[in-house]
C-alpha cells in the first residue's frame, strides 16, 4: 500500500493512499465531537475510489461531499457503529456498509469482567484473550467478531438483534424495494 498524503478539515483527519490501483481516503476523527459532524470534506470528483470512516457519522459527511462534489457514481462509503442513519443510507444506496457489534456480547462480557472485578477475581478467568496496550503491557481482554452490514444482511443482523425494526428502517418503502450502492 502506497502512502499519500495526510491533512485535517474541520476536525477530521483524512489520509490516502493507493491500493491496486486505487485510490482510497481513510477518514479519523479528532477528540473534540462538535467539528467531526459538521466536517465537509472537499474531495475532487472522480479521484476517490472509495471512503473507509471511522464511524458512521463521518460516513455521512463523506457521502455528503461526494455528492457535493458531484461524484458519480458514487464511491463505496463505509462506516461502523450501526447507527440507524447508515442503515437508512445502505437501503437508499448511499452507503456501502457499516459494522454492528451485537450489545448482548458486549453486555454480558462487560458484566462478567466487572463482576468478577468486584469480587477481587482475576479477569483471566472470564477473558478469552490478552492483548497488548501501547505501553506494551498486557492486559485480558474479550475481543467479539463485528458483524458487518450489508444491504443484503439488515434483516438478519440489526433487526434480527432487536435494534431497529423494518418501521424504523424503512418508515414508507421496503428493503424489497431497496437500491444497490454505486
């Protein structure tokens, strides 16, 4: 992977690089939330292959500038965080993907971990892994597979789970009717 170049705007920073022969914008956020919504990020149409962003928020923005910049078709945008706006955005067409981590993994994990925390336990016990921090000490840790959510899997993730219904989704069309993206 070619590095390119690295810039911020309005909070947000982006890096590309090329990959196979094309060209992609990662975009990052910094600390501060208020400037990463209203980020508009100026790209050049046609020169951005695809966008892979650090929440769905900054998904948003992104497909905002592309079509701000009136850039057809569309790039490939994801996201993560499964914000009920990116799954409307993947239904209308906008937004490639996004990434739902499933609450009840992390709920109990986070439960059991503080439980036995309480109890003066060691978290080896209920943790499957340890990883690294970057001082270099290792800490356990329970690492879940994120799911990613596709157009084609809505319904078997995100409304399967519990956290939106098709209503909410899809408040006066259906997923039948539903656009491919780019």
């Amino acid at each position: 992977m070619a590095p390119g170049s690295q810039f911020t705007v309005a909070g947000v920073t982006l890096a590309t690089w090329s990959f196979c022969g094309f060209r992609l914008v990662r975009a990052g956020v910094d600390r501060d939330p208020a400037p990463r919504r209203r980020a508009t990020l100026r790209l050049s149409a046609g020169c951005i292959n695809g966008v892979c962003a650090a929440n769905d928020g900054l998904a948003a923005g992104s497909i905002a500038a592309l079509k701000a910049n009136k850039s057809t078709p569309l790039s490939p945008v994801t996201g993560q965080d499964a914000e009920l706006a990116a799954v409307r955005l993947i239904v209308s067409g906008d937004q490639y993907m996004t990434v739902h981590k499933p609450f009840g993994s992390e709920a109990a994990a986070a439960g059991a971990m503080a439980l036995a925390a309480a109890r003066g336990q060691r978290l080896d016990g209920v943790t499957t892994r340890r990883v690294k921090t970057r001082s270099g000490a290792e800490v356990p840790a329970v690492l879940l597979t994120p799911v990613p959510v596709i157009l084609a899997t809505i319904k078997n993730t995100v409304v399967k789970d519990g956290v939106y219904t098709l209503e909410q989704i899809c408040p006066r069309h259906s997923l039948a009717t539903a656009t491919r993206p780019g």
